[in-house]
C-alpha cells in the first residue's frame, strides 16, 4: 500500500534562521524515512520570498540524498496566506493515493508502520486511523506518551480530543467537501484555531469512523509561539462558530467550555 502526505507550510521573512529550517528539515526527513510514503506535497501558504528561498534550497539538498530513493518532494504555493486549513486542502486536491498522511510541518514521524497495518484491513467506514504521540521541545526534552482518543461525536462536542495528525481516506475529505465546499474549514483558522476540531466533528457527523493502532506513530513539538494562544483567547468565538456550523449536521455543540 502506497499513501501521499500533505504537509502544511508558513514562515514569515524573519523565520529563515536555521532552526525554523531545522524543524521542517526534521519533519520531511521523518516521513522520507517512510518507505510507503509515495508522495509528499508541501503546500507553502504565501510564506515570504526569501522564506519561500531558504525553504526551496533545504528541499533541493534533501533531493540529493541517496536515501530519500528518488522521491521528489512536491512544492505548492499560495500567492497569500491563506491557513493550514486551505493549504491542506489545496494539497488534497492533487493527491494520486487513496490515503494520505497529515502532518504539520515542524511535527516528526516516528513509524507508520503500525497505522499501514490497520489500513490493510479497514472496514468501508473507517475514514481515518491514527497512533500514540508524544510532544518534545527545542531542548530535546520529551514528554508522556498519548495514546490516541476516538470519541463519538457527543464526546466531541465537549472539546477537542482529537489531533490534526491522522492518515485519512481522501475519499471521507471529498465527501466533506461536496458537503461543506472546502473540506477543511478555511473560517474558523480566523479565530485562532479550531480546524481540527471541527473536521473530526463533520467527518464523524457524516458517519465515518477512525481507528487507533498501537505503537508511537508521532511527535509534536512544543513551540510557546504557536497558534495556541490565540485560540486560546478566542475561545468564546471558536465555539460559537463551531456551534452554528454543525447546526446543518442536527449535532448540539454547547457553548460553555467544559471544566
């Protein structure tokens, strides 16, 4: 079984320093080491010239090593910033596998090997499978292992339980598009986050199911500037979009935050 990735990607002009290259190195390094991963489409929303530079210099270096087996990595650019939501998606529309690996692009691969597994005998509905994960910071610290959550959908609607990081049919995502018109919501990333939530929250509202396979699948940096603290500050404004969106699905998403 072959799978694609879609690997989200932004930096602003002062982000070419050689750690922020050092992230995304990292992070296409982990899935070029995944012998089942076919295809790798880097979708760079609208990051700036001499960010877009750096980035494609790092891309042609990994080109040339001999263990990456000839794979090229696809670069696809947004003339403006537009999300992780519209970049994933954009990168969806042109995969060639049946199944394809999300990942954030300064997140790490551990092994798919147990997920690609699973797939081989997923029932029809299953729409996603997903591994433990474990968060790690620039020190080289890392921290507990998580194990994977599926919760219904009731459970969902309390909070997100569920990372952005998942190999899903890209059958369930063109169902959602043709339901929603995007697939990924491109609105809610206004407000700070909230995407993920509400993917899983549609795609389970339309009847797929996910599976978790044991094993560490990946790793999640820690990053104190991410978009975490804007959401965390618009989270009166993320429910309530979430709560008017799935109102077309019948599924009550109640505002007040679970403590």
């Amino acid at each position: 079984m072959k799978i694609s990735a879609v690997i989200p990607f932004y930096a602003e002009w002062d982000d070419v320093r050689p750690l922020f290259l050092h992230h995304a190195g990292a992070c296409l390094n982990s899935v070029l080491a995944q012998p089942f991963v076919s295809e790798i489409i880097l979708v760079d929303d609208g990051s700036a010239r001499i960010a877009a530079s750096a980035l494609d210099q790092a891309i042609a270096a990994l080109a040339c090593e001999p263990e990456n087996h000839g794979r090229d990595i696809i670069v696809v650019r947004h003339a403006y910033n537009l999300g992780p939501s519209a970049a994933r998606n954009t990168g969806l529309r042109m995969v060639t596998n049946d199944w394809c690996l999300i990942l954030d692009s300064d997140d790490r691969i551990v092994s798919l090997d147990a997920q690609l597994s699973a797939l081989q005998f997923a029932e029809k509905q299953i729409g996603y499978v997903m591994g433990s994960w474990r968060s790690f910071d620039d020190k080289g610290t890392s921290f507990a292992l998580n194990a994977p959550e599926l919760p219904s959908i009731a459970q969902l609607c309390l909070r997100n339980l569920t990372p952005i990081t998942a190999i899903i049919r890209v059958e369930a995502w063109r169902q959602l598009r043709e339901k929603n018109g995007q697939g990924y919501d491109e609105e809610v990333v206004r407000l700070g986050g909230g995407e993920d939530w509400l993917f899983w929250l549609e795609l389970l509202s339309l009847g797929w199911k996910g599976i978790a396979a044991p094993g560490l699948m990946w790793e999640y940096r820690v990053n104190e500037e991410s978009q975490r603290t804007k959401r965390d500050k618009n989270t009166f404004l993320i429910r309530a979009y979430v709560a008017q969106k799935m109102k077309r699905y019948n599924v009550f998403v109640p505002m007040e935050y679970p403590t």
